[in-house]
C-alpha cells in the first residue's frame, strides 16, 4: 500500500498526530517491526497527546494570563505567609470543581499576580475554560461593549468561564455603573463558576472602596462567605530579584 496517500487522508480527517506518529514509524526500523495492535496504539495515543496539547494552548491564547507562570515554577522558599498545607487546597483546584472562590491579598511585589496565574494555568491545564483580566482591562471591556450596545454578550462570555481571574482590585476607583456591572457578572456566577481575585487591599477594606452598601453588600455576599483566603506579606520579590542581580560578580574580558 503506498503510504504517502494514506498520511493525505490522515491529513484530511485532521488526524495530524496519527500521520505524524505514521511518519515517525517509518523512520524507525524497529517500530516498523512490531505488531499491527501495538503499531496502532502509539499513533491513537500520539494523536490523544497532540490534541490534548493543542487544546492546551487554546485555553491559555484565550486565557491571557497577567504573568507566564506555572506552580512548579512557584517560589516556596522566600517568606510570604504561603502557608503549604493551605496552598496544597488550592492546588488541588478542587475548589474549581466546587464553584468556590480565591482572594489572594497582600502588599505590592509578593507575588499576587504570579500565584494567580499560576492557578489559572493549571486550571488550563485540568482542562478547564480560564479568562484573566487586571480589573483596569476589565473596565474598558466594560466600556467597549456597553458603546456597542453589546454588554449582555460579555456578561454571557464571562458566565460561562469555569475560572475568572480579576488582576489588580482596588487600585483605582470604580464609577457606580462599573461597580453594578461587577454586581451582574458575578451574581452571574455565584455558585455556578469560580472567582479569583487579586488586591493590595485587605479584604474588610473592599467595602468602603466599592461605595454603593447596597450593592458593596450584595458584591462581597457572592464573593467572600465562599472563598479560599491567601494573605501574602514580605518584602517585594522585585526588590529581592534586584539585589540578586546586583550580587551577581562582574565578567571582566580577557584581552
């Protein structure tokens, strides 16, 4: 049977791993040796891994993550108030599983943002659907869609995102028509999908920064009786980075 037909109509039926792996077998005399039943199953299963790669970077293009992180890239060593035990929950991602939320609080550089992306990415990677925006970004969002008329279709998009990472919260003030929008996206997900948020502001600050009680009570009721609370503290990591780089000797060329 000619072979270069056959990768075509793999190539067709969009099954690029299986043509790939075909290919691979071709070139390597001893895979070309092995039985029709083994032969079979590594071009299933490098099909699976292509796919599942695949998917993976879809999630993390439409993800956006504030900052490129993982949690095996998660420094553990530097003093923050990372408790492991309690970190150890939240990398689980059980939470996700049950539509709880994560408010991740502390000083400016202790790595807020890095932690945040660092669950969103595994969250990606447990094949869940992730979108990240600093709440400034957001805020914009906001502003774009409402000027097309269009806000209820942003409001359906960010319903339906297994994770929500709000980046930055409370760095500047929010009008009273952004404050009712956060209101509606996250009455939108309480208790259907999970919130992560991020802020140099303690927690039982959030309320007089968002003004309206009313709808300040109605916000934190969907937010906080339902969360995972990470309070981090310590010097900036920027600053223990700038000093380690300054630390590093100085090369001296050799003429």
């Amino acid at each position: 049977m000619l072979i270069e037909p056959l990768i075509q109509q793999l190539q067709t039926l969009r099954l690029h791993g299986m043509a790939s792996a075909l290919q691979q077998q071709l070139c390597t005399p001893n895979l070309t040796e092995r039985c029709f039943e083994d032969r079979l199953s590594l071009l299933i299963q490098n099909e699976i891994t292509e796919r599942a790669s695949l998917r993976l970077a879809q999630r993390l293009r439409w993800a956006k993550l504030p900052v490129p992180a993982c949690l095996e890239d998660l420094d553990t060593r530097t003093p923050r108030g990372l408790d492991a035990s309690h970190f150890a929950q939240l990398t689980d991602l059980h939470w996700i599983r049950e539509h709880l939320n994560v408010l991740i609080t502390g000083p400016t550089g202790v790595g807020k943002s890095y932690v945040a992306a660092a669950l969103a990415h595994a969250a990606c990677r447990a094949d869940c659907s992730v979108r990240c925006f600093r709440l400034p970004r957001l805020v914009e969002e906001l502003a774009r869609y409402r000027a097309m008329q269009r806000r209820s279709q942003l409001f359906r998009q960010l319903a339906k995102v297994d994770l929500l990472v709000l980046d930055d919260f409370g760095l500047a003030p929010l009008a009273d028509e952004t404050v009712r929008d956060l209101l509606e996206i996250l009455d939108d997900r309480y208790d259907r999908r999970s919130t992560l948020i991020t802020s140099q502001l303690p927690v039982d600050q959030w309320h007089p920064y968002l003004g309206d009680r009313t709808v300040a009570d109605a916000i934190l009721d969907r937010l906080v009786h339902n969360s995972y609370r990470v309070v981090l503290k310590g010097d900036s990591m920027r600053r223990h980075k700038g000093v380690a780089v300054k630390s590093l000797p100085s090369r001296t060329k050799n003429h």
